[in-house]
C-alpha cells in the first residue's frame, strides 16, 4: 500500500503501532520519548521525509508501553525502525539523524518508496 500520510502519526500504545505496522507494506516508527531535545529536533526532519517519500511515519513513546521497549530492544532515544509487512528490518539508534541520511537509509532499505529524486 502506498497511501502514506503526509505527515508522521502520533501512536499511543502497542496496539496501535501493530494496527499502523500492518496497515501499510513500510513503515518506519521513531521510538521516542518526552524531554528528550534530539528526539523534538527530529519532529520536523520525520515531517519532511514523511511529505517527500512514500513512507508513512509513526511516532511512539515507548514509556507509555514499555513492554514496547524490550520487545523492540530500544536502548537509546530517538530510535528509528523500518518495518517491512508488520515486521522490524532495519534500525537506525545513532540520536540525531538528518534528513538526507533518513532519506538515504530508506532508499537502501525501501527502495521502492523512496522517489530516486526525492
């Protein structure tokens, strides 16, 4: 499906990250939480990558859920993980990530959502 939303989709708890997961053929889910200044710097970088590809982004607080945090082995905030049909494959846990780097680790990972001029 490529119906991504134009922009990232806040996500309350598991079951919505599952419902959001298995709706769409890709996605990536930043793991986040509140007061964390790298985590706010990425909100409008996920809201660019969001309107430029055709990756639907979620964004999930994994403390309100954090059975979340040892199911997905998230260590560090902000974590990025790709999703390919309901499924964790790839991860990006290096903090801040810039546009051009996400855009680049989603054409390597997702090829086909990413326009090659994007």
């Amino acid at each position: 499906m490529s119906d991504a939303t134009p922009k990232p989709t806040q996500l309350a708890d598991g079951a919505e990250l599952e419902s959001f997961v298995d709706r769409y053929d890709v996605a990536l889910v930043e793991f986040y939480t509140v007061g964390c200044p790298k985590c706010q710097a990425m909100e409008p970088v996920l809201g660019n990558v969001a309107r430029s590809t055709a990756v639907p982004i979620g964004m999930l607080n994994p403390g309100d859920d954090l059975g979340l945090v040892d199911r997905f082995d998230i260590e560090s905030v902000p974590s990025l993980l790709l999703f390919r049909d309901g499924e964790p494959v790839a991860r990006l846990a290096d903090g801040f990530v810039g546009g051009d780097e996400l855009v680049d680790f989603l054409a390597e990972h997702a090829p086909g959502a990413v326009d090659a001029d994007a």
